[in-house]
C-alpha cells in the first residue's frame, strides 16, 4: 500500500557500514532526501531482483535529487557482500537485530503474504531475472520503502501487503518531485 504521510519524524537510528562503523540515518538525508529501502531476508528473490531494479533507476533517482540506500537483515560483511554481487552502486547498510525495522515498523508477513500459491508465479519471473540466494534472517519479514527529506520527514512510504510487492519507480519520482524546495536545499 502506497501513501503519502505528513510530518512523521524519521526515527533516530543508526546503520551499520560495510566497514562495521556506526552510521547515523540522519547523516543519509542531511544533504539530499533519501530513498530508503528495507531488504526481505538475505537470498529473497524478489529483494534482489527489486535491488536490481533500483540499480537500473539509480540515474533517475539521482536527476530527482534522491540518494538511494538500501538495509538488509545482516552485518557489515553481508552488507558489502551483497553491493558486490549485485554491483549496486549505491551503500548497502546492515541492521542483524532488525531494530532498525522495527523502528520504521517494516510490516511483517504470514506465510500466505511470504510465500503462498499467488506468489509462484512473480518468484518463478523474478528468478529468471535475477537468480537467488540462501535464505538467511527472519523469512516472515516483509520490505518497506521510505521516501525521508532532508527535515528528517518521512514523506511518502510504502508497505506491501504481500512478498512480491514493491513500489513503483514512477511513484517513487512523483513523491521525490512534491518535496518542497525547503527540503531539496
């Protein structure tokens, strides 16, 4: 479910860097609102396929003045692990106590919404694509996507009902492009 919100505070959380250092969320947006995308379990199908995606729209995403930046359920060394593999060119955070999800109060599944019979068909394209990788972390949890301006607002989100659900890139911009000048500065 897509849905802009009003003047919700981004919660003050830290991230952990591919080098294993602290980082403060808010360092992220301070200088240009921040796409914020929470990963599934680490070999999610879909995450690495929807990683892929947000790779191929990194340029767009940039020309809306947005920085990109992605969290997975693992430390440090599966954060850059997974960069590497997939080529993303923008920082992969890692959050291995999921606390980070629950401050943004990343919605979690039932085994229906993770992997139920109207999902096969969306798995079976999205391995096509983009392979798959070991199961690994809390498999019941879902993603989430968090459009946060430099105010520190989360502007837009959006929270799937289901595993294969994931905003489109076109809504995405359109949430970028209501940002205020204010928050663009």
């Amino acid at each position: 479910m897509t849905h802009f919100v009003t003047s919700i505070p981004a919660p003050h959380v830290d991230l952990i860097a591919e080098d294993g250092q602290k980082v403060p969320l808010s360092d992220l947006y301070a200088q240009r609102p921040l796409l914020l995308q929470f990963s599934r379990h680490l070999g999610c199908v879909f995450c690495i396929d929807h990683a892929k995606q947000l790779l191929k729209h990194y340029e767009t995403f940039t020309r809306h003045h947005l920085d990109v930046a992605l969290v997975i359920m693992g430390g440090a060394e599966e954060a850059k692990t997974f960069r590497e593999a997939l080529k993303l060119t923008f920082p992969v955070f890692g959050d291995p106590d999921q606390s980070v999800y629950k401050a943004f109060d990343v919605p979690r599944g039932n085994v229906w919404q993770v992997a139920g019979p109207q999902l096969w068909w969306d798995g079976l394209k999205a391995l096509t694509r983009s392979g798959i990788g070991r199961p690994r972390g809390d498999l019941m949890q879902l993603s989430g996507t968090y459009l946060i301006d430099t105010n520190g607002q989360i502007v837009w989100d959006f929270r799937p009902s289901s595993s294969v659900e994931f905003p489109n890139i076109d809504e995405i911009l359109v949430a970028a492009d209501t940002l205020t000048p204010i928050a663009d500065a």
